[in-house]
C-alpha cells in the first residue's frame, strides 16, 4: 500500500489521501459592490478541477477576515453572508466528490492593500481601492511600501473577533476545516518575529509576548469551530534570517503550544517577513523544518514547497517526514496530478462515473 493514498483520520473528519493542495490566492474576487470578496465562476471552476482529479483536502486560498485583512482588494473574504453563500457552492461540489474543503482564514497585516502579483503586486492607494494597512509596529515591509499604523490593543482584540466571526462563516459556509495564516509575513507572523514586532506591551518582546496574539486567534476560532472539526495552523518555520527574526527553535516549541490550543495539524511552510534573505530553494527545500517538528513533538504535519513528483511524495510520507504532502504549482500545472500518482503508485483510487471511459 502507498502512503499517499492513505487516509488521514484528525478528530472527526477523514481524508480520502495525503495529496493536498496548499492555499493559493487567485486575486479574482469583485474589489467593490455587492459581491466583493465573493467567490465566483473562476474560483468555482478552478478548485472543482482539482477535486475532480482526486485531491484529498483542498484549502481554499487566503480569506481575509475583514476588508482591512486582505492582501488585495481582488481577494475572497468572509466578512458577509453574500460571502457565505457564494463559497457554499464550492464546498458543495467538493464534497460531493469527496475531496474535504479547508479554507485558510487570513489577516494581511502591513503586507495588506497590494495590487495583483502578475501585476507586480505594488502597494495601492485609495485611487486603485487600497487602503492603509495595520500592524503589530509602524515599521513598514520594505522600501516602497507604507508604513503601516500600529494597532492599538483594541484593535487587536477586535481582529481576534474577526477570525472568529469568519470561522463561524466558514462553517456556515461549509467547510471542514480551517486553516489560521500564521506565515509568509502577515499579521499573525509580524506578531510572532521579532524582526516586525517592536512592541513594548503585553504583545512584543518576549517570546510569549509575541505568541499571545497568535494564541488570542487559535482559542478564538477553537470556541467557535466545532469540536469534531479540524483546526490547521500555517507556519513560517523560519525568517530565514541571522539573527533578530523568528527560528526553527522557536517552531518547535510554538509547535507544542498550538496543539495544547486545540490546533491539529501544522502546515510548514517558510519565509515572507524579512526582504531580500537568500532561501536556498531546490526541490522539498521546506521538507526539513515540517520534518523536524514531526520528530520532535506529536502534532501532526504537512510539508509544502517543490513537492512535484510522484515518488518524492511518497518517500516524504513514508520516511515520516511529514503526515500529508501540499503541492502548490504543480496542482496549477496539473489538477489531475493525484491521479496519476495513484496510477502510477497502482492505486484505485475512485474517478467520477462521468470519466469512467478513462479507467
Ligand atoms: C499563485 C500562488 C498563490 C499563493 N497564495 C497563498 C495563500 O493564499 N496563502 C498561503 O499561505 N500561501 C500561498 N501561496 C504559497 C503556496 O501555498 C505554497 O506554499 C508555495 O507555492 C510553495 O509550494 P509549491 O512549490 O508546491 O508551489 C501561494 C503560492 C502561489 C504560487
């Protein structure tokens, strides 16, 4: 039996397989009227396709929790019950094809109010539907970016209440599980590395400090999410910094904390808080760090990055580097890619009766 075709039973929903497809923002959604931050025919068609070609979980792309929370004025959120209704439409089919619908709930934090990446993915201003971004400490992303105004702590008690509404929503909406963005730069990750956040109350300095807000977020979103569901968390596993940001160490032991928080499974990716930093990508190059937290403590994981062959995916799995496999670009270039790692890992995996012929 193959590894990537077991399935993954965590609290009380169960996986078909360990090929997943990670987050992955389509900047497609209206960026005003009725329907903003609704999902629509593109987002419809693109993440039924990879349900159709036998992806086990799929996690729907950042959502902002508020309009604020975006990382632009082209991404899905969950602030509204227009929202909810929209998404359900996508749950529905997946789930009628037995793949699980995740959605990865997000707050943008200074990195918020960007333009498209395929263009350029600049800041925008209030000309181009932008707006003022928030962070933990006015220290802005880099140059050529705002300077983002740092929150107060009531602001940051009602972000906590955001992610939970949008957890509610998410259920609403019907999905399985949620994942909390904790990684790549944005407002939970500016919180936790010490690289953006410079603050001096009980949110900055020391290490639990840091992790408070994270924490507020994850037991905001446990209260609501039910107890059968679910919970994922996304990490940067690393600044890919010297010295000054967050580290594997820290991983590790924040690892240990969100599960004593109700989180049931670490999704490890890396970087996205500190510009210019040389990450040595080559093929499963974040492999190491999901690797090491798998080792070293009992919460489940998945591993993302460069994940794109059939046998490398199964060796990530079997080795116990890592509990399930996310693969991002490859998924765009092939949604069928599960299928054909079951065909070739001589797997039967079930295929919808209309594609029966091609058995
Ligand atoms: C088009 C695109 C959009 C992305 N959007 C998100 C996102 O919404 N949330 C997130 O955590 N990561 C996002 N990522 C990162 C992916 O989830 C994934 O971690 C990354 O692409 C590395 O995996 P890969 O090498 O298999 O593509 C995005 C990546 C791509 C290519």
């Amino acid at each position: 039996m193959s590894a990537l075709f077991q399935p993954l039973t965590l609290r009380d929903v169960t996986i078909p397989n360990r090929v997943w497809m990670p987050p992955m923002c389509q900047y497609s959604a209206a960026p005003e009227g009725p329907l903003t931050g609704a999902p629509g025919d593109w987002h419809f068609s693109h993440y039924t396709a990879r349900a159709t070609g036998g992806t086990g979980l799929i996690v729907v792309e950042a959502t902002g929790v508020s309009p604020q929370g975006r990382i632009s004025p082209y991404d899905l959120g969950l602030w509204n019950d227009t929202q909810v209704e929209a998404f359900r439409r996508i749950t529905r089919f997946l789930a009628s094809q037995g793949t699980v619908p995740a959605v990865q709930l997000a707050h943008a934090g200074r990195k918020a109010s960007t333009d498209r990446t395929w263009t350029g993915g600049a800041p925008l201003g209030p000309d181009a539907y932008g707006w003022q971004p928030l962070a933990p400490s006015a220290l802005a992303f880099d140059a050529g970016h705002p300077v983002p105004t740092e929150l107060t702590t009531g602001q940051i008690a009602e972000i906590v209440g955001e992610f939970a509404d949008a957890a509610r929503r998410a259920l609403a909406a019907g999905f399985e599980i949620v994942e909390i963005h904790g990684a790549h730069g944005y407002l939970i990750h500016e919180f936790l590395s010490p690289h953006s956040n410079h603050r001096t109350d009980a949110y900055g300095g020391s290490y639990e400090n840091r992790t408070r807000f994270a924490l507020e977020v994850v037991d905001a979103v446990r209260a609501v999410w039910p107890e059968e569901k679910p919970l994922f968390f996304r990490i940067s596993a690393t600044d890919w910094l010297d010295e000054g940001g967050w580290t594997p160490d820290d991983t590790v032991r924040f690892a240990r904390d969100l599960q004593a928080h109700g989180v049931d499974l670490l999704d490890v990716s890396t970087g996205g808080n500190a510009p210019g930093v040389r990450i040595p990508t080559g093929p499963g190059y974040q492999v190491p760090f999901a690797a090491r937290v798998k080792a070293e403590t009992t919460l489940p994981v998945a591993a993302v990055g460069l994940i794109t062959e059939t046998e490398q995916a199964e060796k990530i799995l079997a080795n116990g580097e890592a509990d399930a496999v996310l693969l991002g670009r490859e998924l765009l270039r092939n949604p069928f890619w599960a299928r054909h790692a079951a065909r070739r890992l001589g797997e039967e995996v079930p295929v919808p009766d209309q594609y029966h012929r091609s058995m």
